[in-house]
C-alpha cells in the first residue's frame, strides 16, 4: 500500500487525478485506435476480398473453350461442386444456362447480364456472402463467370484474422501501456516538484519565523495567484499577531509604572494587617504583569537569537534563586542527574519555564519535602519532581492552556493562570514537548522534553 502510494498518491491526491486522468485518456485513445484500425482493416480486408474474387473469376475465363463440350470445364471438378474451399465458382453462356457450378439463385442472371463486356461487378448473393460476376467474349461467345465465397469463410475467417493480429500485437500493447503508464507517473512527480518543496516552505512558517514566505519560483503559473494569495494571508496573520503581542507587553510595561506608586502609597498606611494585605495583592499584580511580559517574549522569540545553554548550569541558577523560598517554607531544592547536557536556545527565556515550573512545584509540595529538577541527556530537557497531591487526569491535558489555574485540583489556589503557559510557549518556540506524569509514592512529574 505505501509504494502505491508512493507512486500513484493517495485516493484524493492531486498526482493520482493526473495520473488517472492521463490513463482515461490514453485507453480512449487506445479504444480510439482499435476502432480505426479494425475499421481500416475490414475495409481492406473488403478490397482485398474483392480483388481475389476478381482475379479468381479471370483465371477461370482464361480455362474456357467455347467450342469444347462444358466449355472445356470439369463439372465435377472440387471448385465447381462448392463442397470445400474458400470460393464457389459458376459459368454461365449467353442464354444464362450454368454450363458448370451450381450457384444460380433467382434474379442471379438479371444481374449478370447488367454487367458490361469486359467487366466486373458485385453481385447479391444469399446469406452473408460476397460475389463477384464478370462478363467476358470468347471466339464470339459470350459468357459470364460467377465467383462467391463459400458459405461458412466470409465474415467468420475475417474475423479470425483480426483476433490473430490483436493476439500478434497485443505484447506491443502492453508494453507500450506499461511504458505510458510509467510516463505519466514520471511526468506527474516531476510536474508536483515545486508544490512540494512549497509545502516544505510552509511547515516552516511559525510564531518563531512569521516572516518567511512561499517563493513563487519555478511554481507553474496556474498556481501563482494562490500562493500569492497565501503569502498576503500571512502577511494579514503576522500584523495581528505582532499587534496582540506588542499590546500584550506595552500594556504590561505601562500598568508596572501606576503599580510602583501604588506600592508606595500603601508603605505609608499605619495599619498594619491592611497594608501587608494591600502589599501582598500588589505583588501578586506586579508577578501577573511580569508573567505577561514573559508570555510576550515567549510568543515573538525568534529562532535566529539561539546560542548554546547548558541545561545543568541554568539549572543550578535557579535553584540557587529560589533556594531560600524554599527554605523559609521548610522546603527543599535539588539539582540532580546528567552533566554537560547543552541545547540551542535561548538562555533567557529557559529560565524563566524552568523558574515557573520551579515555582509551581514548591506552590504544592508539602512543607519538609524536596523538590528535585532533573537533568536528562538523551533526549535532552528536565523533569521537575514534587511531593504535592498530584494532578487528575482530566486535568493535565489542559493544565498549560492559558488562564488555567488549576481551579479542579484546588479551588483555594491563587495565580493568573498563565505560569504553565508561559511554559508551554517557551517550549513551543524551542520546538519542545511539556507532559505532565504522575510519581511514584505520590506527587506529579512536569517533564520539558527538547524534540530531537
């Protein structure tokens, strides 16, 4: 099935219609020529037929004595008694008497004597039969020479012939199908080259890369105002995409400015319980804004920035910034597994995924538990291993939407909802897999996997 697909398509492909199309129409061009040929051959073999009738008839006028008794001819001779052979044979005199042969069916010499000196005519004979009658003057006798195929070797020995030639040339045929076919399949992968180095094109355009565009080059004209239609489609997506994530972060930038004179106004309140819980809704704005921000760098990184980041040093910085988080929750941190391990991306934004799911992590895990950020080599990424109450399975396949906040799992948890897609874009980008498992002895497993 796959080398049939390879080479015909698949059942809705455009290079198997062309390829089926191509095939309908050189087996109507086949049916086409059979007919034509067939019909030539009939008509040939009708010219022929009646030229041998022709030839038959002079060679028997060429035998005749007039003054001999049967004019010199043997009655009983096999081609005058019609039993066997391919031609009957009848001589007539001039007062329509069969001096030999016995073909004389009736109205048979009101047509032989329409017949001119020296002459040959087709003559009506019964059944699907042909003949021939020719009138010819001997030592000043008139007589006339009937020639007829023989009952059962008209049509029947013609169509014989056909069969055999079709049986004789249908090798040919075959070969010469086989040869187009394989043609027309050449043809057709070779004529969808540029459609497929167009599809390569467009898998690559991305969030990452929204600027590269289909190139027209090579591409047959009939498709060019499409592809032409596709790249200012993708011109269309590109403004909005770039105007949503521009908005994204000036908003963010802007609301930062009133938030630090909030801050400021509330570190003068004198009651206390007040002002920290003030203090503490602001903080938890300002993480929200600066979240937005990571999610708009996220979304607009591009590829081109990439350089090498050693997945343990990066590691170990954040574990060393959220050490004593940790600890003022009785928490622990650890760095553990392989050494070395470096990727292609960009060191600023790994950090803040890893600096997320980190956070998370020591969000659920019990008080005196470790947190441990695994290294991995091959495939290369991290998992990061808590102690917490786990996520359901309805739950992880949306867990990194945005705004998901977990609100199934616990409804007591506070947060924007947008670390663990800032998790899933910065993946995303880096053309990486986020999953989520669950450990063994309890607790969750959020794995960042480098697709190789």
């Amino acid at each position: 099935m796959k080398i049939l697909h390879f080479l015909f398509g698949t059942a809705r492909s455009l290079r198997r219609g062309l390829i089926v199309n191509i095939f309908t129409s050189l087996s109507l061009s086949i049916l086409l020529v059979g007919a034509v040929v067939i019909h030539e051959f009939y008509e040939h073999s009708e010219d022929e037929l009646k030229d041998t009738l022709i030839r038959e008839a002079k060679e028997v006028i060429g035998q005749i004595d007039p003054d001999a008794p049967h004019f010199g001819l043997d009655g009983g001779a096999l081609r005058f008694r019609g039993i066997e052979g391919a031609f009957r044979y009848t001589v007539f005199d001039n007062s329509g008497q069969a001096v030999a042969g016995g073909e004389n069916p009736s109205g048979m010499w009101a047509q032989l004597q329409a017949i001119k000196l020296g002459k040959a005519n087709t003559v009506t004979v019964l059944g699907e039969r042909e003949g021939i009658g020719m009138h010819a003057r001997i030592k000043d006798q008139d007589v006339f020479v009937l020639v007829t195929t023989f009952p059962t070797s008209n049509n029947q020995t013609r169509l014989q012939k056909v069969l055999h030639e079709a049986e004789e040339q249908t090798g040919w045929v075959i070969l010469g199908v086989i040869m187009v076919l394989m043609a027309a399949v050449l043809a057709t992968r070779r004529a969808l080259i540029p459609l497929d180095r167009l599809s390569g094109e467009a898998a690559k355009i991305s969030p990452t890369d929204a600027s590269q565009r289909l190139i027209t080059d090579d591409v047959p004209d009939e498709f060019t105002p499409l592809i032409n239609a596709v790249n200012e489609a993708f011109d269309r997506l590109e403004a909005g995409y770039r105007a949503q994530r521009d908005f994204s972060s000036n908003a963010a930038h802007e609301i930062r400015t009133p938030l630090a004179v909030l801050r400021s106004s509330i570190d003068r309140i004198e009651d206390g319980d007040l002002k920290d819980s003030l203090a503490q809704d602001v903080m938890q704005l300002d993480q929200m804004f600066q979240q937005l921000i990571d999610l708009a760098r996220a979304d607009g990184v591009v590829k081109s920035s990439f350089d090498s980041v050693d997945l343990q040093e990066l590691a170990v910085d954040v574990a060393r910034d959220m050490a004593q988080a940790a600890l003022r929750d009785s928490k622990t941190l650890s760095v553990v597994g392989a050494e070395n391990t470096k990727v292609n991306g960009s060191a600023g934004l790994l950090n803040i995924a890893l600096h997320n799911l980190v956070r998370n992590a020591l969000q659920y895990a019990p008080s005196g538990h470790d947190v441990e950020i695994e290294i991995l080599c091959n495939p290369a990424g991290w998992r990061v291993l808590d102690r917490g109450p786990g996520v359901p399975d309805d739950l992880k396949p949306v867990l990194f939407d945005r705004f998901n906040r977990g609100a199934q799992m616990h409804s007591k948890t506070k947060g924007s909802g947008i670390g663990l897609s800032i998790v899933k874009s910065v993946a995303e980008s880096h053309g990486a897999t986020v999953l989520i498992q669950d450990r063994k002895g309890g607790g969750s497993i959020f794995s960042f996997i480098f697709n190789k």
